[in-house]
C-alpha cells in the first residue's frame, strides 16, 4: 500500500524543517510532489525514500575535484526514477573517492623520499619563470604558496628571487600535496612540525588539525574525510539498489 503525506509530515518523519522540504524540491532532489485542489503538496513512499537517500549523501562533506556536484548529480538522477544511471553515477563517484585516497596516501610517501632521498646536486638556483617551468607549475601559484608562508625565498640584490636545492625539494613536497587536495593550511602545518621536529609523523601532522584552528579546512582531514565518504558511497549504493526493487 503507498502511503501519502503532506509537508509537515514529511519534516518530521525526515527530521528537518518544512522549508526544508520545499527547499529540496525547488533544487530538483525530489520530484515534484502533486498537489490536492486546495493547493496542499502530497507525498509518496518514494519521496521519503528519496529523501533519505539526500540526507545521507549529504552526510559527507567532500569538496574537492567535483565530489559534490556529482554526489547532487546522483540525488537528481533516481529523483527522476532512473535508478540504472544513479547507480551508475554512484559506482564512479565510490571509485573516484577511492582513486583520491590513494593519492592521497602516495602523496605523503612522495613526501617522504623527497624528505629523506637525495638532495638536488645539479640546480644551484633558479629564477621564479625557470621553476615554473621546471616544476609545471603556474607562476600564480608559486606566488600564492608563497604568499601563504610554505615558502620563503631569497631575494639577489637586483630583487630577483632565486630558489635554491633546497627550495626545489620544499616545491616539490607542496606540489604533490596540493595535487591530492591537501589544504595550504594541513601543507603549512606539516611544514612546520617538521622544521621544529624532523621526525614529525607527516601523515599525522597532514591530517589531524590543532584544536587552536579557528577555521578547518575539510582537507585538513582529507584521509580521514575520504575514508568516511567511501563508506557513505557504499551505503548510497545499497539505498539505490533497495529503491530499484521497491519502486
């Protein structure tokens, strides 16, 4: 038998406000609901279902490399019953998330060679345009790293600045850690820890914020974070495949 409620009853079953409700329609979560003559919304069993299933998505607060857009994506797509191309979206979005932890966990063994390997021997110094080069990274960003604190560079007596085998490596480390998605903040911090104590955790120091932070980044947990929202996914997918049966 499928059951009908109105808005109020739907906020309370999901735990949420009714604008809430109206809010999840207008951004396409749910589909629409149909109305009584007097104007009244009326909502079905797959609308609590499909409610559910947001709430849960939205549990996990993964922002990086369009995690989130395909998370909505997802929600939007068993809205409109086609719970074949949800699961799908879902599928790719668990193995994204899985993809993201694995470099996540490399970066910091990347950081660790770099740390611990060979020094630079054959680049004494080079200008801010020849490491850009070098390394393949933007000009801009150099700027905004440095401009961050990771960095600070020497400057000749003609202003230029001149980077050093030692500023490679540092640029290398923040290179790998910003392409798994670490937060300047967690880079900063590791950098730190290290300097005060080379023998600093690094996988610890990245992803575990001080209580002192004012503001935490979500990827100053970022393993942490990741291994939640794999978890989550999984979750997802059985909701998903439960719909699929009952609706």
């Amino acid at each position: 038998m499928n059951h009908t409620y109105r808005t109020a009853e739907v906020a309370k079953i999901i735990g949420i406000h009714p604008n809430t409700v109206r809010l999840y329609e207008e951004l396409g979560l749910i589909p629409k609901p149909k109305r009584q003559d007097n104007g009244y919304r009326i909502f079905t069993d797959f609308h609590i279902e499909q409610f559910k299933l947001a709430r849960i998505a939205f549990q996990i607060e993964i922002l990086q490399n369009g995690l989130r857009k395909k998370i909505i994506k997802m929600i939007k797509t068993s809205a409109s019953h086609d719970f074949d191309q949800a699961l799908k979206l879902a599928e790719d979005y668990l193995s994204q998330v899985q993809k993201e932890q694995h470099n996540a966990e490399e970066a910091i063994e990347i950081v660790k060679q770099l740390l611990y390997g060979e020094t630079e021997k054959d680049i004494l110094s080079l200008k801010r345009k020849e490491v850009s080069e070098y390394l393949k990274v933007s000009m801009d960003s150099l700027r905004n790293w440095e401009m961050n604190g990771l960095l600070s560079v020497k400057r000749k007596e003609n202003g230029y600045r001149i980077y050093t085998n030692e500023d490679m490596k540092r640029l290398k480390i923040i290179r790998s850690l910003r392409c798994a998605n670490y937060s300047l903040e967690a880079i900063l911090r590791m950098l730190n820890e290290l300097s005060s104590n080379p023998k600093t955790n690094i996988k610890k120091a990245l992803n575990t914020p001080k209580n002192s932070d004012d503001i935490i980044s979500v990827c100053d947990k970022l393993i942490y974070s990741l291994k939640e929202a794999e978890s989550n996914a999984k979750i997802i997918i059985d909701k998903l495949q439960f719909m699929k049966t009952k609706f």
